[in-house]
C-alpha cells in the first residue's frame, strides 16, 4: 500500500497542475493527511468551512488518484474540533507528510456499511429541516414538506412538486424529506437520485436486458425522491418508464417527491399525462430570498464558523450577494477559509479583497467574459481553471463551449478576444463551439430548456 506521504504527494501535485496559487495555498493550509484506516485515507480538515470547500471543489480529484492506488482507497474528511481550531488555526498540511501514518479511529457517527440507511439514499448531512433558514420566499414549500415528512406514505400530500429557480434550496427541502424519514422510519425504502441518473440507470437496464430488475427496484420504494425532472423532456422511452412507475407508486399510496425549474405547466413538451399527475398533490415554490432572510443565513452560518463575523459584515454581505442562497453561502463560506488562512479578522476591506472580483462583476448594466467562466464553472461543478487547459474530456468540453456561446450572447467581445480569455484559442475554435452549442438548442428541447437555466444563472436580472 502507498505511504500516506507518497498518495499526498500525488495529490497535491496533481491539484497544483489544476488551480492557482492562492487557491492551492488555502489548499494546502486548510487540509492534513493524518492516516490511512483500512482502505480509506483520512484527510483532516480545519474547519467546517475548509473541508466543505475542499469536498466540492477538489473531492473528485481526490478520489481519481485514490481509486489507482494498490488497493483502490477511498477518503473521508473529518474536521478538528472547535477548541483546537481556536486555539491552533492555522496547520500547513506540507510538514506533517513526512512523518509516520497515523491510525486514527473515525467518530461514531460516521457512515459505514452497518448504517441501516439504503444505499439509495446519498444524503449530505447538512441538508436537514435543522439547517433550512426559513422565509417568505421559501415558507410554504417549507410547511409542506415538514408534513410530508411527519406522514411519509402519501397520506398528507402526493405527489409534491417543488420548483424554482437554481440554488434556493430544493435539493435542500428533499434530502431534509427524506433524511426526516429515515431517521423516524429506518425500515422504509427509500430511493433519492437525480432525472439524469433514473436516465442513465434506464439506459443500462435496457442495454444489459434487466428492465424487470429496474422495474422492482424502483416501484417497490416506499419513498421515491427525482431531482431536476425537467430533464426527462424528450427521452420518451425514459418518461414511459417514469409515467408507469409513477402511477404504480401513487396508486399504492406510496410518497413521491419531484423538483424542477418550472412548474409543471411551464416545462416545454412535457406531455400532459405527465402535467396533470404531477399538479394531483400540492405544487410549491422557492423564490430568491429577500434581504432580512439572506442575513438569517448568514447568521446561522457564523454561529457553525468557527471565526467571529461582526454582524455589520453579515449584512454587507447579505446586500452584496442577492441572486440565490448557493451563492451566498458560496461568498460567506469564501471568505472565512481566506480569512483562516491568513489568519487576519473579517473586516470590509478583507470581505472586498476576497470578493473583489464578484462584487466588481456585480455592477448594473456589465456581465463579463471572466464572470461567465466561473458561473458557467460553477453550474457545471468543475474547476474554474478547465475553462482554460486543454483537457478535451467530455465533462470539461461542454462547459467551455456553452461559456464560449454565453460569451458571444452577452458581451461585445469578438471571437478572438472571447477567445483570448479561453486559453489562447483562435477565433474558428470559438466559431464552432458556439455554433455547435446553437445547434443543439435550436435541435434538443432538453438542452435548450438547460441552457435557459443557464443563462439566468449567469445573469440572474437579464442583462
């Protein structure tokens, strides 16, 4: 088995290749490999803040160089705890891997193949009714799920049907749904995925001639949870498969729960037997929080930190950050990993230094090509700086080409200067990325229906 000090030197080495040196710095002094247990590497985090931060944005690379280790590893994070982060916050993680590994014992509660929770079910921790702020914009959807949750075989509302806008929290309200479920129903059947995941799953089942294997997987559930079903417009095989199981659910009074960016009626194609069974239950949206809900999470935030965060910054921040939660937690979650690293207190010209560059492409009336990139980046959870290398993998090529296609839609720019900002490509390569990505709009309602998504998550307000 590799060393712990030769895996992180891997690591580190590959994620220097991919991000800047601000960000590798915060890397580096946020994150320790403190040992490997079994087959799992675990990597110790400063804070809460440091290792969401580390999960989300590097956790794939992370995984990528464990699975070629011999044998394959997988990692865990787990965070120091408050009184040593205090009293020591800042770690350099580079000096610890040259000593010895070593073994530590993972806390009680974290997961492990004895978890009585389905395999299913992929639940991230922080998304519970516990940690939902709720407001205005979001009480209603709120209330309902609550009740569900409370009554979850599809007794109190079926199905429903949250929707709304990206980053205002309906993953959020699912995974509370379903986390609540199991915590008070162990035994149920759980089943949480995406509309592209159901897809691909279908795909397979059809491919390998085990349909009736799907079938019993997901019609059996108690509780069956789709993310995102927006996405199942134009797979027609895929929504004759949904429509039956559906149906098969609803009539065994069995809880279904569906999220989208639009209410049913609003999905373009989406068939109408599939319209009217989705608004039988209760339809609910989230909307974009206003400024006293945008302050409240803030607040529950900085009381999780484990840094003081003056009230007079809170709501700096809660004036400057408007277009969803997402964001907001994003920019507050940024500046105290910055600011933990430098060890210096958050004050406003902390806070603008850090978000310098989004407060500036904020201003009214201007949508830059750099903003456009690191949106774009963000929807499509991949490293900002793939906007520029010259990977060609499939997950990395799409973004760049509808960022490209963005670019040319709300900027002045010419081909070779939009160009220019992606790593130096001429002016025909942008030429076909955008025409590739107009084709595919002009020819796939799905993908249109995403790009429109898109565009208002670049440009939140239409300019």
């Amino acid at each position: 088995m590799e060393a712990v000090n030769q895996l992180w030197s891997r690591i580190t080495g590959e994620i220097r290749t991919q991000v800047n040196e601000a960000n590798l710095k915060i890397f580096l002094n946020s994150i320790n490999p403190v040992g490997i247990e079994g087959e799992t590497l675990i990597l110790e985090a400063l804070n809460d803040v440091c290792r969401d931060w580390v999960e989300r944005r590097y956790q794939t690379i992370i995984q990528k160089i464990l699975q070629g280790a011999t044998p394959p590893l997988s990692c865990v994070f787990v965070t120091r705890t408050r009184k040593e982060a205090r009293k020591n916050p800042v770690q350099p993680c580079l000096p610890a891997i040259n000593g010895p590994s070593v073994p530590i014992t993972l806390p009680e509660k974290a997961p492990t193949e004895k978890s009585h929770v389905p395999v299913m079910t992929q639940f991230n921790g922080k998304y519970t009714f516990d940690t939902f702020v709720v407001g205005k914009s979001n009480q209603f959807a709120h209330a309902v799920c609550q009740a569900v949750a409370s009554k979850p075989l599809g007794t109190a509302y079926n199905p429903v049907f949250i929707y709304g806008g990206v980053g205002l929290g309906k993953t959020h309200l699912m995974q509370a749904i379903g986390q609540e479920v199991l915590k008070t129903n162990p035994k149920l059947r759980v089943a949480y995925l995406s509309s592209e995941a159901f897809t691909n799953e279908f795909i397979e089942a059809v491919k390998d001639k085990k349909m009736n294997e799907f079938r019993a997987k997901y019609r059996r559930r108690d509780l069956l949870l789709i993310d995102d079903v927006q996405f199942f417009v134009g797979k027609d095989s895929v929504i004759e498969e949904f429509f039956h199981t559906f149906n098969e659910l609803f009539q065994n009074k069995k809880q279904i729960i569906l999220t989208s960016d639009a209410p049913p009626k609003k999905i373009q194609r989406l068939e109408e037997r599939l319209v009217s069974r989705f608004e039988m239950g209760v339809v609910c949206d989230v909307q974009s929080p206003d400024l006293e809900m945008r302050v409240a999470i803030l607040k529950k935030a900085a009381a999780r930190s484990v840094m003081k965060v003056p009230d007079d910054i809170l709501m700096y921040l809660a004036e400057g950050v408007v277009s969803n939660v997402r964001e907001l937690e994003g920019a507050f979650n940024r500046v105290v990993a910055y600011a933990s690293v430098v060890q210096k207190a958050i004050d406003k010209d902390l806070v603008d230094q850090v978000l310098k560059d989004f407060f500036r492409e904020q201003t009214p009336g201007k949508v830059s090509i750099s903003w456009i990139m690191k949106r774009v980046a963000e929807y499509y959870d991949i490293p900002e700086i793939e906007m520029t290398s010259k990977r060609r993998s499939a997950n990395l090529v799409l973004p760049r080409q509808v960022a490209m296609r963005i670019s040319q839609m709300l900027t002045e720019s010419s081909l070779n200067q939009i160009g220019a900002h992606f790593g130096g490509r001429d002016h025909t390569t942008v030429m076909h990325s955008c025409e590739k990505i107009r084709d595919r709009v002009a020819n796939e309602p799905a993908f249109a229906a995403e790009f429109e998504r898109l565009l208002r998550w670049v440009d939140p307000k239409g300019r």
